[in-house]
C-alpha cells in the first residue's frame, strides 16, 4: 500500500472524530503516527564498505514521525493547555520497553500508546557515509502496519478509559493481513 493511501486511511478514520470535540477531551492535539527506535551506526576514520565492517559509533535513538512530531508540538503548547495525545503502538520488547521509558520524561499523554504482546517494536536500522548521508537503511514497521487498523484507532479515540499500556481497550485489536 503506497503511503499516500496509508495516509488518506488514517485521515478518514480521524477526521469525523476530530471535528467533535467531546471525543477526546481536554487535549490541545491528537497525534496518530510511529514511534520507532532508530538504530543508527555511522563510520570513524574510514568511510562504509560493502561487505565488511569499519570501526564508528552506534546509537539507539527515539524516532518515527509521530513521535518527532508529538515531542516538538508538547515543547510548543503551553503548561496552561492539556499535552498532545500520542495514539500510536509499541511491542512488548525491549525496544518497546526503552521507547515508553523515554516517552514518560516528555510532556505527553500516552493513555493511547497501546504495547502489543508478541510484537516486535517498530525498529529503522541507518547505516551512514563518512559524510553523514544514509547509506543504507532497514525498515521494519510491520506492527504499525498490521496493527494501526482503522477499527483499533476508532476505539483508541472514542474510549473513555486509558488503554494504560495494556492492550487496547474492549479487544479492538486486529490483525491486518
């Protein structure tokens, strides 16, 4: 599926729950999008070389478009508004353990940040040039696409009760094929 439709999905599934505001109460803004742990290796002294390995540095950092865009937006809101709401999914693995970790010291509201059993969290392995450039660049973001099913993010915004990390509320879960 292209990412305009993927997009065009979620933004039909938003809109009609955006325009009533009793559907998520007391939130400045509602973000629906990746978090990801970005894994990010760039090269010391000698550029990357296909088929071996150079001495560099290697990083695991927070990412996905919607974390970077919940983390900039609970910077920009003021402490007299309500924090953003993340509604997004996360595996019950380490990487998913580290990402909610991180996500508690930013000023969010992550009741919708729903971890799945049996998932793997959503990883990006980028391997740099010497210069800084992407070289190469892994995606595995299957739990986002297999799981962000319309149904579950209905449920996420119209549920009245936190999901608390647990799973989604009322067995919303889907398994998109």
């Amino acid at each position: 599926m292209s990412s305009t439709l993927t997009a065009q999905r979620r933004l039909s599934v938003l809109c009609p729950h955006l325009t009533s505001a009793h559907e998520i109460p007391n939130h400045a803004a509602v973000v629906l999008g990746g978090v990801v742990l970005d894994i990010q290796a760039k090269p010391g002294q000698v550029d990357v070389q296909r088929g071996t390995s150079v001495p560099g540095q290697v990083r695991q950092v927070p990412g996905g478009v919607g974390r970077n865009i919940a983390d900039g937006l609970s910077q920009l809101v003021t402490h007299s508004c309500p924090p953003p709401l993340l509604i997004s999914v996360l595996g019950d693995d380490a990487a998913g353990r580290l990402l909610r970790t991180e996500l508690s010291k930013l000023r969010l509201d992550l009741t919708r940040l729903v971890t799945l059993p049996r998932v793997v969290t959503p990883c990006v392995s980028a391997v740099m040039d010497k210069s800084g450039e992407v070289a190469a660049c892994v995606a595995d973001v299957a739990a986002l696409e297999q799981h962000m099913a319309p149904e579950l993010v209905k449920q996420l915004l119209c549920s009245s009760t936190a999901s608390k990390g647990a799973g989604p509320p009322g067995g919303a879960l889907q398994r998109r094929s």
